[in-house]
C-alpha cells in the first residue's frame, strides 16, 4: 500500500449524517404530497447523487427532482447540515495520517459549500488540503467526475499512490473509473453486499481497520 493522497468521502465515511439527510428528504417529499414517516426508508438517498436518487426511489421526474432538491437544501442550509455526528475515532486517524504527512481530502458529491461548512463545524480542516464536492448546479455530481478533478489538481501525483475511501458503491466505482485503488468502509450505508460487488481494492469493517490499512 503506502498511500500518500488519501480521497475521503464525507457522508457515511468521515461523518454519520443520517438523522439530517434524512429529514431533509421527508421535507422534500412533503412539498410533493409525498408523506414518509419513517425515515429509515429514506436511508438510500445517503451518498449518491439527490438528483437521481428522487427519481429512482420516488419516481420524480427530471424537473421535479430538480426541484425537490431546491426543497432539500431549504432544510438542510438551516437545521439537517448539522444533525449530524463525527464517526467515534475519525478524529483520531485523520490526526495520525496528517502526522506522518500524507495528504488527505474530501471528494464527496455533496456540494462544496456545505461540505466545507460540515468540516469547519467539526474542527476538522486543519487535516484537509482540499475540499471537493459537486457544485449546486447540478454539475459534477458523479464521484468519478469529482476524483477526476482532484487528480488534475493533484497534477504530479502516480495514480498507484492515491486511494479512494468510502462507503458506498459509487466511492468504488468513481475510483475504478480514474484507475485508482479504493477501500470500502462498512460502517456507513453500503451493504455488504454492495460493497463486494463493486470490487474495491480492499475493505474496512470499522475505523480502526481504516487507519491500520492507511497508516502504512
């Protein structure tokens, strides 16, 4: 291994948002006339991209996801952000892996702004050169287009020393996709199953396992 770029995603990786994600999309879906009590249900919409997921789950179509999204955000921006909590011992490795100097970042599909506003609540910036997400036009949405901007940034950098770190099939996939290594993390929201599918280069049960593969 020896990774010196490590690619973070942010929900269901670095953060448990569950609580504010899903709460938001009730929000959403109740300007539809759309009632879901139960949030559990709406655990999906964690991860991939909100645009896709209103239209496969809830069968919205293109323009009412768009706007269903604009009705997400109304909630989000004031309260479901910060419904949210530091996975126990994150602090911790990212704080190990920044000491030895390894370059960590955030390569999320939630937006920039809110991801960056996310990190800052937390104290966690000092660990992060970058922060990366989708813009809130609905462009570079899909993790792939995300990683593909950070390793222009990177520029120099050998693909053989960057990973991508996340939970869900989509963090796997994006990595595939720019010929980059990837561990999959099943504390978040992909199954097991999921994950396996997907083909990462390695997994992660917890975040102890995380930070003994990275540290290396």
């Amino acid at each position: 291994m020896g990774y010196q770029v490590i690619l973070f995603d942010l929900d269901g990786t670095l953060t448990d948002p569950k609580v504010g994600i899903t709460k938001s999309v009730q929000y959403a879906l109740a300007k539809f006339a759309i009632h879901e009590p139960d949030l559990e249900k709406l655990v999906p919409f964690i991860g991939p991209p909100l645009v896709e997921s209103f239209q496969e789950f809830y069968s919205l179509s293109r323009e009412e996801a768009v706007a269903g999204v604009g009705y997400y955000r109304e909630y989000f921006t004031q309260a479901g952000m910060f419904e949210n909590a530091v996975y126990p011992g994150t602090r911790e490795m990212l704080a190990l892996l920044s000491g030895t100097g390894k370059k960590l970042l955030v390569a999320t599909s939630k937006p920039t702004v809110y991801s960056q506003q996310i990190i800052e609540h937390f104290n966690l910036p000092q660990f992060f050169q970058l922060i990366v997400g989708s813009n809130l036009d609905g462009s570079r949405i899909h993790k792939d287009e995300i990683i593909s901007y950070i390793l222009t940034e990177l520029n120099c950098m050998e693909k053989k020393d960057i990973v991508m770190v996340g939970d869900r099939k989509h963090d796997v996939i994006g990595a595939q996709k720019n010929s980059i290594d990837s561990i999959a993390v099943q504390y978040g929201y992909g199954t097991v199953k999921e994950l396996q599918d997907a083909g990462p280069t390695y997994m992660a049960a917890t975040v102890d396992e995380l930070t003994e593969l990275l540290r290396v």
